[in-house]
C-alpha cells in the first residue's frame, strides 16, 4: 500500500484523508496560516520577502502543506501513529512530530507545490510576455490596474482621472476579450500591462529537482522587475488594484510604496489568499478577514467596505436561487466538492416538483464543459448567468460565496454547514445556515411559509 498512515483507529489512505477535511475553513485557520510560515522558514535556503512569497505559495497552492497541516494535528490530538507518505520524510519534518510518530521514509527532495502548476506558470509567463510587448506607455498619475469588469465595479469612482492597464487572465480567455474590447471602444485611458517575468527559473524547473525555491525566486523576480518598470516614470502616485492573490504581490506593493507611490489593494473576494501582503491601504470585505491578514500585517491600514449586520427577510418565496462557486474539486476543495453534490442533489429533486422555482446562478469563471455537466446532472435546475427580474422574494442558498454581499438586498440567503463545514467562519455568527441534512425540509417549509 502506498501513502498510507496509521492512527489509533487504524489504516487511512492519503485519498481518504484528502476527503475527511474542508480545506476551505484551513484558509481562515490562525493555526493553519502560522503553521505555513513556519514550514517556509525551514524548509529551503530562502531569505528576507522570498521567505514571506514562499509561504504565500504554500498557503494558496500547495495541497501537501494541508495534509502535513492535519497529520500535525492528528498528532497534537495523539492520535497519529505511523506516516508512510512519500513526500514526508524523517530528515526533514522530524521537527513537526512527537517522538511516538514512526516516519517510514528517511530523506527525500521536499517538494510542497505540486508539479502541475509548472505548465500554467509557463502559460503565465508567455500571456504576460505578449501582454508586456504590447503595453500602453504610462501617461498618468494614477493606474488601475485590472483583469475583467469587477475591477471597474469596485474603483468605479475612481475610473474618469485613472489609466486602466489590463493584465492577462488565463483563467477565462473569452470573459477577458470580451472586457478588453469593450474598454478599448470606449476610452482611451486603456492599455495592455503585462508583468516581465524572466523565463530562467523556469526552464530550470524542468530539469532540477528543487521546483519549490524556482517558482519562488520567479515569482519574487517578476514582481521586483515590474515595480521597477513604473518607477521608471516618477510621475505616477497611485496604483489601485486587487491582487492579493498574487503570491508576489508583497514585493512589488513594498518596492513602490518605499519610493512613495501609494497602492491601495481592495480584496478580490472574501478569502484570504496571501499571509503576507504589503499595501497603503487594503480594503476588506469584513472583520474576521482584518483578523486573519492582521496576523503577519499588523501596521497595514484596514478598511472594512461592507455593513456585516444588513439582512433580508422574505415573506413570500417567489424564486430559490443556488449561487454556485463552480467546480470545488478542481480547486484543491474535494470536501466541499462533496458538500456541493449532496445540496445541487436536494434542491434537484424538490425542483422535480417545483418546475423552475429552484435555479442555479453559476459563477463568472465557469467552463462550458461544467455548465454542461450540470444540466446534464440537474436536469430541473434552470441556470442562469446573471439575476434577472422581477428581484423580489428571492431566497439565495450558498456554501460561501460572497455574492452575499451584492445579492442581500435583493432577499435572503440562506447558508449549507455540516458537521466540520461552518461558513460562519466566514461571515460572522449572525447569518442564517441550515445543516445539508436538514435543506429539504427547510426548503419545503420556505416555499410554503416564508419567513
């Protein structure tokens, strides 16, 4: 048997462990978040901010640090007895183990990122290339910088004495031709950026062992050549934008905020993506986010955006809308993948009875190949891209999603926790949840009764 270990109730395989936990409530772990930092520091000849950028990689990319993460705690709770896992070795996690814990393997290049990122960051590095030959020349004070159409929504007073400069954004090709296009037509203030990774650590990576400190020192690089590249124009004071889940972020905010630009970073969404992150001010979405990014950035400016105590009652249901985060699995979320299935399966079969009461309201970045899936498996679940009126008397079912902050006013929501999945974590202890267990029932009750 291969990666396996053993606990005082028996054997679990690595696959069974993987599915035993939501990695999503890791993300807004304390524990979790210093434990990451702790394994940067040890684990390779880092130094200074590339140290802080490895364990931004770590916390956001890394599904191996998430299980060391739970065997530790296995551990601590003494219930972990023997590890046979190939990528934890004797010599180099010794130190995060009790005496009573048996390491099988004895040495082994460590590893934590996982060699699939490795083509997309070639992909990266190629998209930011293109985009950098084709940049627009700075030519004002203040730059937004921005990826598709939520930037503009979230710096939209900003937008009339701002140069828009577009970055690449692999993730949905057509969503960004489609925003570029449309900025193009409209303004002139609007231009291609691109950040000028160098090509060496990773043509390195596919021929030394040693990936991890590679695609460290490529990121660090890329993010120190470009807060270069705009200092070069001493006219520029501002930078607005929303890239804290650029692991590099860190360094490239701290290169120009010490030469006296000012970068305002307003959060991409309610997660937190880098442990470390460096800007004159950063705007939140809400308090437990302050805590968590306060942990290793106690003197930044926070500013929470968002009212945490405004809720919706509906007293009639007209519609059920299943706002959809997408395909958890790919996401390194197998759990909360699980969780997804079990509500889309409930919410299927009462709207077997309901016809188009109950619909999904998918996510911006879905892939095609996914919308059809989901027709396909939720065949009386109606999709839909975009709300679409009459907006009254709706009631929203989430895992986590932080359209709850845009939606509210148009109803209520309603969120799915279980037994170790709590999105109150996220959100704060005065929103509505209902345990997966219990959704059908509440759901009957809703469409009858309302509120």
């Amino acid at each position: 048997m291969k990666d396996y270990i053993i606990t005082t109730n028996g054997i679990v395989t690595l696959d069974e462990l993987k599915v035993n936990f939501p990695n999503k409530m890791l993300v807004f772990d304390e524990n979790f978040i210093k434990f990451c930092y702790r394994i940067a520091k040890n684990t390779h000849r880092l130094e200074g901010d590339q140290i802080k950028i490895y364990c931004n990689l770590l916390f956001l990319k890394s599904d191996k640090i998430k299980i060391l993460y739970h065997l530790h705690n296995l551990d601590e709770a003494e219930r972990l007895r023997e590890i046979h896992i190939d990528f934890i070795s004797r010599i180099k996690f010794n130190y995060l183990f009790s005496k009573n814990v048996s390491i099988s393997k004895e040495d082994s290049t460590v590893n934590l990122l996982p060699h699939r990122i490795i083509p997309k960051l070639f992909l990266k590095y190629f998209a930011n290339k293109i985009f950098f030959l084709l940049k627009a020349k700075v030519k004002n004070d203040k730059i937004i910088k921005s990826w598709v159409e939520v930037t503009e929504k979230i710096y939209k007073d900003e937008l009339h004495d701002s140069q828009i400069l577009i970055y690449p954004f692999p993730i949905k090709i057509y969503r960004q031709l489609k925003y570029i296009f449309n900025k193009i037509k409209k303004s002139e203030s609007v231009g291609l950026m691109g950040v000028p990774y160098k090509i060496s650590p990773l043509l390195k990576t596919l021929f030394n062992r040693n990936i991890d400190y590679l695609i460290t020192v490529f990121e660090y690089t890329g993010a120190i050549r470009h807060a270069n590249y705009f200092l070069k124009y001493q006219g520029i004071q501002k930078i607005l934008t929303t890239e804290e889940f650029e692991v590099a972020s860190f360094s490239f905010s701290k290169k120009l905020i010490k030469s006296g630009v000012q970068v305002i970073n307003a959060c991409h969404g309610l997660s937190v993506y880098s442990p470390f992150v460096y800007y004159s001010k950063f705007l939140l979405i809400n308090k437990k986010q302050k805590e968590l990014y306060s942990i290793f950035n106690k003197n930044l400016d926070f500013e929470i955006i968002y009212d945490e105590t405004f809720e919706s009652k509906v007293s009639k249901v007209s519609k059920i809308i299943f706002v959809d985060q997408g395909d958890l699995g790919k996401l390194g979320m197998p759990y909360e993948a699980a969780l997804r299935g079990k509500v889309l399966g409930v919410l299927n079969q009462i709207g077997k009875k309901r016809n188009s009461t109950i619909q999904i309201k998918t996510h911006p970045n879905t892939k095609q190949k996914e919308l059809k899936r989901l027709q396909s498996q939720y065949e009386y679940l109606p999709i839909i891209k975009k709300l679409k009126p009459p907006l009254e008397g709706l009631v929203f079912i989430t895992l986590y999603s932080t359209a709850y902050y845009d939606f509210r006013k148009y109803g209520s929501f309603l969120f799915i926790k279980d037994d170790l999945f709590n999105p109150s974590l996220f959100f704060g202890p005065k929103i509505k949840s209902v345990h997966v267990s219990e959704l059908k029932v509440k759901i009957e009750d809703l469409i009858k009764n309302g509120e």
